[in-house]
C-alpha cells in the first residue's frame, strides 16, 4: 500500500495540512466561538485597514511548500503590535496566510475595508486572522455610519453585539481589552 499511487496521492494532501498546523500558532486555527477579549489577548496584531494587492505564492517549511496568499493592506488605524514604517507615506503591511482548501481561511478584497484580528506570525512568516471569519471585520458604509461585522454575525463577541454594529463601538471595545491586557510583555 505505500508505493500505490493513491497513497502517494492521499500523502501529498496530508503533509502540507500538517505543515500548516504546524507552522501556524495552534490557537489562531480553533474554530470555537470565541469573545471579543479573548480575541484581543491572542492576537499579535489588531489593525483597520484596506486591501490593495493580493499575490499567490508558496513558502517553504518544513522540507516542503505551502501554497499562500499575500494581502498588502493600506493601514488606516493601528490598535496593537508592531508595524513597518511608512513607504512613500503610507504604512503598508504584507500578511501572508496559507491557501489550501482544507482549512477555511477567510478571504480579502481587493479596495475592501477591513479591521483585522492577526496572530503574529509564525517562523515560516505566516498568520492568520484570530478565530478565522471571527477575527475579520468587513468595515462599509460612510465615514459618519461605518459598520462592522464579521462571518459569524459579530455573535458571541461581547453583549449587546450582534449583527452590524457602528465600528467605532467595536474600536472602543478592543481598545478598552487591549488597556484591561496591560502592556505587552
């Protein structure tokens, strides 16, 4: 059975699926229902921003390849971690996360508008959002009635959020549990 070709096909499905779970922090890819403190305490970066490229690629870790997507994002606003300086004035940040149909990593828009919940991330360079769709907030309407939300409906975040919320209430909230976290260690 080891030398069959369907072996060999169902291994080269299992070993980039292994080297994700891997690779990526272990808490960034749980899907539990989790609040919006918590969320708060496992991310590395919390920010609001819009996308402007999206690039396919692969990166290598551990003796293999893992297919990915890199996001540049226009950051808007930063609420927690560290990011680069600004390039031509504008601070733009590159987040690459895996591409593999088996796990359901939320997908960005090009020109969309997104406040973003990331793991730092891992040795291989790659995060993800917190919670998957949990940690990824579509942010429209206009600037005097932004709205967020994310893939779950915004429930389970906290009381009294569910469903589209004003995006200032969601900024407040994750300031006020990044103050409650104290100072990063």
């Amino acid at each position: 059975m080891g030398d069959s070709p369907m072996f060999r096909k169902f291994m080269i499905t299992l070993i980039p699926l292994i080297l994700v779970l891997v690779t990526v922090p272990g808490h960034a890819t749980m899907v539990r229902k989790m609040d919006l403190e918590e969320m708060c305490q496992l991310a590395g970066r919390i920010f609001r921003g819009t996308v402007v490229d999206i690039e396919k690629g692969t990166v290598s870790a551990g003796g293999g390849k893992i297919s990915t997507i890199t996001y540049r994002i226009k950051i808007a606003e930063q609420l927690k971690g560290v990011f680069a300086d600004a390039i031509n004035g504008d601070s733009i940040l590159s987040i690459s996360t895996v591409d593999l149909p088996v796990i359901e990593v939320p997908r960005l828009a090009v020109g969309q508008h997104y406040l973003l919940l990331m793991t730092a991330p891992s040795s291989a360079g790659l995060s993800t959002m917190v919670g998957l769709g949990q940690g990824t907030f579509k942010i429209y309407g206009g600037s005097n009635a932004e709205m967020a939300v994310n893939a779950l409906n915004n429930i389970g975040l906290a009381k009294g959020l569910t469903g589209p919320v004003p995006y200032q209430d969601i900024a407040d909230r994750i300031r006020g549990a990044l103050r409650k976290e104290g100072p990063r260690k």
